[in-house]
C-alpha cells in the first residue's frame, strides 16, 4: 500500500514536471507587449543578436529584389543564401530555449524560403516567380513582427 502511494506521487510528480518543461517549450519566455502583441524576453546581448540577424533577413531582402531588377541571378542566390539556414546554424540552446515554438518554427521556415529562392535563381527560374516567392516570403516577417515583440530583461 504504501510502495503504491509512494509509487503514483512519485508519477504525479514527474507527470508534472514534464508538463511544465512542455509548458515553457512551447511558450518560451514570454510576457504581454506593450502594444498588443506578445513580448519575448530575452537578455540584452540576446536581443542584439536576434535584432542583428533581422537586419541581415532585411538587407538579403533588398539586394534579392535588386539582383531580380537588375537580371543578375547570381546576386540572387548569393543574398537568399546568406539569409538561409545556414545562417541560423549557430543560434546558442539558451536562447533558442527562450523562443516561443511558433516562434521558431516561422523564423526557420522563413531560412528554408530563402534557400529555396537561391536554388530557384540557380535553376533559371523568372523574374515574376522569383518575385512572388520572395512576396511570399516576406508575408511570414509580417506575420512574426505583427505578433512578436522584443523586450529586454529587466
Ligand atoms: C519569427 C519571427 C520573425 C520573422 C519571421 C521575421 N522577424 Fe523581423 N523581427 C522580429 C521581432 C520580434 C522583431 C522586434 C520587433 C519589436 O520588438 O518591435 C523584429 C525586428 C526586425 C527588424 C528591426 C531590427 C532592429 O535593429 O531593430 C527588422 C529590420 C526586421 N525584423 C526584418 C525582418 C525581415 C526582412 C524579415 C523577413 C525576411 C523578418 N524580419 C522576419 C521577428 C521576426
């Protein structure tokens, strides 16, 4: 009997434990905005390196649609690519740790987008395919920035 009792709190434990590590999986480390949207807290270093990546997303973004105007494919593929996975490869678990799963999983979809595009401008694809995959994926930084805010730890 008590091996029993001991043996289901020792289950309603774990039971718990594990749901709360789902818990903080899913939501990382996140607060109320202060606009609306929902806050990923994260250190300041960390914010940094997010909002760097960001400006990396959004220059790749420019001199895609530059090399698109200009019929220069090789450009093209040069600055999806630097926007693709690879780029994403080094990201620190502490702080992949703090973001949200639906988070993530746009960001990294927005990384194989901008593979794709490269592979597209390699294989020859046109000027109004390039564009439209481009448009698509730009839709997903709308998507995240409409969400997502960053706030520094206190
Ligand atoms: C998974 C979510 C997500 C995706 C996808 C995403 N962003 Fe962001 N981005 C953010 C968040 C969150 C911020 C901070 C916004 C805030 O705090 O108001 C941000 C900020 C930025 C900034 C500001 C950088 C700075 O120095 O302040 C730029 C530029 C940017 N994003 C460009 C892009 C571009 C271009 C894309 C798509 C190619 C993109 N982002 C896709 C989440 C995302």
């Amino acid at each position: 009997m008590f091996t029993n009792r001991f043996a289901l709190v020792a289950m309603v434990l774990w039971i718990a434990t594990v749901a709360v590590f789902a818990w903080f999986f899913v939501r990382g480390n996140t607060t109320a905005g202060t606009d609306g949207r929902t806050a990923v807290v994260l250190a300041p270093a960390e914010r940094d390196l997010v909002l760097g990546e960001m400006r990396g997303l959004l220059s790749a973004s420019q001199q895609v649609v530059l090399g698109i105007r200009q019929g220069d494919m090789k450009l093209v593929a040069k600055s999806a690519r630097a926007a693709g996975m690879a780029s994403a490869a080094d990201v620190n678990p502490a702080l992949m740790a703090k973001l949200p799963v639906a988070f993530k999983s746009l960001g990294m979809s927005v990384h194989r987008d901008m593979d794709d595009l490269a592979l597209a401008a390699e294989s020859g694809k046109g000027q109004a395919d390039l564009l439209g995959m481009l448009s698509d994926t730009m839709s997903k930084c709308v998507a995240c920035h409409s969400a997502w805010q960053l706030q520094p730890v206190q």
